[in-house]
C-alpha cells in the first residue's frame, strides 16, 4: 500500500504537476504512436517542452510585476487584507500527501472516462490546475468532513475532481468553437464559469463581426493602441505611476529596491509596466510555439489510445487570437474590482486583496469570449463581470476556508468559489458521515450526460449521412435524366 501511494505521489510531484514534463511526455507519446522518424519524434517533443518552458518565463515575468503592483496597489487604496489564523502553508503542510494522491487518481479515473465515454471528447491537461482544484476540493471536503481519513478524501475528492476535469471543456466548447472552429484543442481552465456567463450575457450587445475589438478604427494619433505591446506597456505602467503616487512611500521604496536598491520607485513603475509587456509577448511566443507541436502530436491519442480525443489546455492558448481584447478584459476586470474594494471598505464590509494575476487570466479569458460574441462590448463586459465575480467571491468565501486556508478565497479564480459553494451546500443535506454521495452523484450526473451527448451526436451524425445521401441520390436522378 506504501508503495502505490509513493508512486502516486511521485507522479503528481515531479509529472502532473510539472506542466512542461507532461505536456513534454504526451507529445512525445503522440509522436511514437504516429510512427514519426526518431528525429522528428525527439524535436517535436523538446519543442513542445521548451515551449511550455517559455511561456512560464513569460508569466513568471510579469506577474512578478504584477505581484509587486498589487503590493502597492493595496496601499495606494489604503487596504490590508483580513487576518486568519491558519494559512495556505500550514495546509499544504497537513494535507499536502492527500492533494497528490487526489491528483494522481482524479487524473487516472479522468483518463478512464474519457477512453469509455467518446462524447466526453477532450483531455484536461492544464497541470497547475490540476492542483488547485484538487487543494479547493480537498479543502472544501476538511471543511464539511472533519473526521473523514485520508483514504476517504483522497477517493471522494478524486471522483469530484475527475468529473469537473471530465464535464468543464464540454461546457465550454460551444464558445470555444466560436474562438476555434476547427476544434482543435479545448479550454481547460477555472475561469470557464465567467467565461460562459459573458458569453450568454453578452449575446443582446451586436456581433463580433460590426464591433470586433481586433478590428477597431482609432485616429491616426491613436494608430499606435493597435499595437497590443505597446498598448499593454503604457496602460500598465500608467496605472502603476498613478498607485505610486498615491501609495505609501515606504512600501513603493521597498518594492523598487527588490529590482534594484538605486532605483527611483518612478522609473519602477515604468520599468514594471514594460517588463509585463515583454512578459506577454514572451508568454504568446511560448504558446504559439507548444501548440504547433501538441496539437498534431495529440492525433497519436486521438487514433489510437483514446479515439476522438483532442487536448483541453490553458487560458493562455486564446490570447493570441484576440491579444487586444485580452487588455480590454484585464483593465476593465481591474477597474471594476479596484471600484468594488473601495466600496466595500467605505461600507465596512471586507477588505479585498486585488488579485492582480486572477484579474489579468480570468478578465483576458472572459474578454477573448465576451469578443467572440459581441466584439469589444462583449470584451468590456467580460472585464466587468470577471471583477465582480472576483470582488464578491473573495469576500463571501473568505469565512469559507476559515478553518483551513483562506488564502485559497484570495487566489481563487471564479470556478474555486463555485466548486468551494457547490460541496459546501451538500452539508445540510448528506452531513459528514456520507461525505460519499458526493463522488457517487458527480461520476453519475457526469455519466449521465456523456450518454445524453453521446446519443444526441449520434442521431445527429446519421441525419447528417441520411441528408447526404439523399442529396446523392437527387444528383443521380437529375444526371440520368439529363
């Protein structure tokens, strides 16, 4: 038993949850099961690893800006986050074993799901969500079943977290396929609830094709927005001279000597602005470059392993589609949670900790689909949903995970609250001593509706054939009588 559970560990440590390893190994895997020449299969897979492996460094890039940003940003709004008496650490610390194992067994049982059921259709493969999900669910299972063992929460958070990887693409590929049509790969990410929100909300706003954010006419001296590099550099770093004005001198001092002891916390703020543009350039490079190798990689599974598979990947993999509205949706989502913590704190409700890296994904994700909709109206309602959701979220779940990590409410992206309310409303109704029905309702709801997908795509296919060969048929009539 030790052993299995040394081995399920080592591979949520060192493969599921390093997401260049993994992504690494399966586009290698597709490339063998391809039978490609031993060269291409070998630079194909490196390709893919160092893609992932830039695309990191572009994130590491300007969200460490932006972690500082938030910094100042809470003292230019004179707000201190609430104090709590257990911390993520101390968490991670007591159930970190039981995270890991949730993640080996969620993902294997996923696996399994996906092979049975061929309406289940996508892969989730966004690694560092793997995590975070499993430690909300883990979480939110502590928190409704205190006594429940390890063996308990690793086999019910594993079957609630194999059935949201399992159900969450599927909800989203109606939208995705506006943004992909070619259905390539899907959206694996725990934003989707705001993102499906935009887009049904966004619906009555026009059409992407009179309003698309990407296609925008500016006057001549405005020429320069279209640029999506340089306008990400100057809206951010205007907004960060603007909360260094405002902010505590002592606590911009403190972050500009983090970069460089001699540095003038002006010349900070411009410098952060511009390092998060080239973090983003650097991040769409890194994406273009991994998509190009697992995406026809993925087709070795898709033949073979699991046939009609294809890969549902991270937030990311959109923005090069439509980069402006990804600023749109980021600065909007900021103004309106900057609006809602100076609302909250003059109504002495909660002091929210802006989340300054949610705000970019989560907005960025919900103005790409709210684009795809209804062009930049559906793009700035994204931003304005991806704020509320944030500000409301953190403050209602804070109180949540008070007995177990309440920095998860201050990290969170919407699906976090979602999943954290969702097991939280279960105990009233199974208590803790039945903390099983959780899993057992949420592989069968997720069963249920693959056979009902499964059936409808069925009937649809053979009208689709029905249809063809009656138009076949029609042509044939029409040449014998000719």
């Amino acid at each position: 038993m030790d052993f299995v559970k040394d081995v399920l560990t080592f591979l949520a440590d060192n493969v599921f949850g390093q997401v260049p390893i993994l992504i690494g190994l399966i586009t290698l895997a597709g490339l063998l099961l391809q039978r490609k020449r031993f060269e291409d299969t070998l630079a194909g897979a490196l390709r893919a690893t160092i893609g992932v492996v830039i695309l990191f460094i572009g994130v590491e890039i300007f969200t460490g800006g932006l972690t500082s940003f938030q910094t100042v940003l809470a003292s230019a709004m004179n707000s201190t986050p609430p104090k709590a008496d257990h911390s993520l650490n101390d968490f991670l610390g007591s159930q970190g074993g039981t995270i890991a194992l949730v993640i080996t067994v969620a993902f294997l049982l996923h696996v399994a799901i996906v092979r049975l059921f061929p309406a289940a259709r996508y892969l989730y493969l966004t690694g560092h969500l793997m995590f975070w999900v499993s430690t909300v669910t883990v979480a939110s299972l502590v928190t409704i079943a205190p006594d429940a063992d390890q063996l308990t929460l690793v086999l019910c958070g594993a079957g609630f977290v194999a059935a949201y990887w399992t159900v969450q693409p599927l909800w989203m590929r109606p939208l995705m396929r506006k943004v992909m049509p070619d259905d390539r790969f899907g959206f694996a990410h725990t934003s989707s609830l705001t993102a499906l929100l935009t887009g049904y909300a966004a619906k009555p706003l026009g059409s992407r094709d009179k309003h698309d954010t990407e296609k925008l006419k500016l006057p001549r001296q405005l020429s320069f927005f279209k640029d999506v590099n340089v306008s990400t550099a100057l809206i951010i770093s205007v907004i960060m001279l603007v909360a260094v004005a405002f902010a505590d001198h002592g606590v911009v001092t403190k972050a500009a000597a983090e970069l460089d002891p001699k540095l003038s916390p002006w010349v900070w703020a411009l410098l952060v602005g511009l390092r998060f543009a080239g973090g983003i350039a650097i991040l769409m490079f890194g994406v273009r470059m991994f998509l190009g190798e697992i995406v026809p990689a993925f087709k070795g599974f898709s033949d073979r392993v699991i046939p009609g598979t294809r890969p549902a990947l991270d937030a990311p993999t959109i923005f090069p589609v439509a980069p402006t509205s990804v600023m749109v949706g980021f600065v909007t989502s900021t103004g309106v949670f900057l609006v809602c913590l100076g609302v909250f704190a003059g109504a002495g409700w909660f002091t929210l900790a802006p989340p300054m890296i949610m705000l970019f994904f989560v907005g960025g994700a919900a103005g790409v689909f709210g684009n795809v909709v209804a062009g930049w109206r559906g793009a700035v309602l994204g931003g304005v949903i991806s704020g509320l959701v944030l500000a409301i979220g953190q403050a209602v779940t804070w109180g949540l995970f008070e007995k177990t990590a309440p920095e998860l409410s201050a990290l969170a992206d919407p699906d976090w609250y979602a999943i954290a309310w969702l097991l939280k409303a279960t105990d009233p109704v199974i208590g803790g001593a039945s903390v099983w029905a959780i899993p057992v309702v949420a592989l069968a709801a997720t069963a249920a509706t693959l056979l009902i997908l499964g059936r409808r795509e069925s009937r649809a296919a053979a009208e689709a054939e029905a249809a063809a060969e009656t138009a076949a048929s029609g042509n044939k009539t029409s040449l014998d009588k000719g």
